[in-house]
C-alpha cells in the first residue's frame, strides 16, 4: 500500500504531458521538409545538420547561411537570423589540443518545429550531423516546451507531424 502512495504524485505531475518516443518525425517549420529526430534527455540544446555555415550581417544584424546536410534536403541556401553563439562542450576524445579549446562554438537560429500536433519555435545550433543517423536532435531545453515525456522504449508515439500548416498567423 505504501508503495502506492508514493507514486501517485508522480502520476499526477504527467498529466498534461504528451508522451514522445525516443525517435520521432519532425517537420521543420517553413523549410517544408519532415525529418526523423533523436529525442534526447542527456542533451541540453537541439542541434540540426547543415553545412557550409556562414555568418555574415545584413541591415546591421548578424544572420547565418547554410544548407541543409540531409539526404534528399533542398539544394538551396537558407538564411535565418542568428539568435546567439552556442558554447557546446567537447567530448573527452574531442578535444581540440591545437585551439585549446573544450568547447565549439555554433551558431543558433529559431525554428518552427512541429511534433505529433504540436508546433514549437525552439532554438537549434547548427552543425554537421551527417555522420549520425538522425540529422536533428532534440535536447532538454526544446522537450521543455513541447511538455514532453519521453518514453525510450517507444519509437515514432506522436505518428507524423499533424500540425495545422494554413493557420492565419496573428497580428
């Protein structure tokens, strides 16, 4: 009985979470391209593939160019603001002697991000993922706002991106 108890509460605090799985299918927002994603807890940040990254300043601000390192992605550069320079910590057998450095610097932008029925503007950095199999990761900051619980023995719960893509945009 006792042990009951004590798991009440924790059943309580998932209510209103919607239940993801370890991978799931992801549409980028307004690059009209649905991709498979790594869900992943241990990770802080969400990171995109993409290549060729070039910041450069348009009317004064600083913006970022790239394009997309993903099979079968548009042959096209995109440009997108840049939010901020993410400090991302180097693995133990990554370390740059050279630089001396412990950390990469990667730029970030906000991106609309649609899992399941849920549409989200999250931050992601931008880095060459071609070598993984999932070309987008979705860290802890990002689950936070899509309220997520992630089920790791579950692929694919939200089935694919549901997110209304005609919706008038408020003014």
């Amino acid at each position: 009985m006792l042990l009951c108890l004590t798991l009440l509460p924790a059943l309580g605090q998932a209510a209103g979470k919607t239940v993801y799985g370890l991978n799931e299918y992801a549409r980028l927002g307004d690059l009209d391209l649905e991709v498979a994603a790594k869900l992943d807890t241990g990770a802080k940040t969400a990171s995109l593939s993409a290549r060729d990254i070039k910041r450069f300043k348009r009317n004064g601000e600083s913006w970022v160019r790239f394009y997309l390192a993903i099979d079968a992605a548009h042959s096209h550069p995109i440009e997108r603001p840049l939010a901020r320079v993410s400090k991302i910590k180097r693995r133990a057998g990554d370390y740059d002697a050279e630089s001396g450095k412990a950390y990469t610097a990667r730029p970030v932008i906000e991106l609309e991000i649609c899992m399941g029925q849920a549409m989200r503007t999250i931050e992601v950095n931008l880095t060459d993922r071609s070598a993984f199999q999932f070309p987008l990761l979705i860290g802890s900051e990002a689950l936070k706002h899509f309220d997520a619980l992630v089920d790791p023995s579950l692929k694919y719960a939200a089935g694919k991106p549901a997110c209304a893509t005609d919706a008038p945009k408020a003014e």
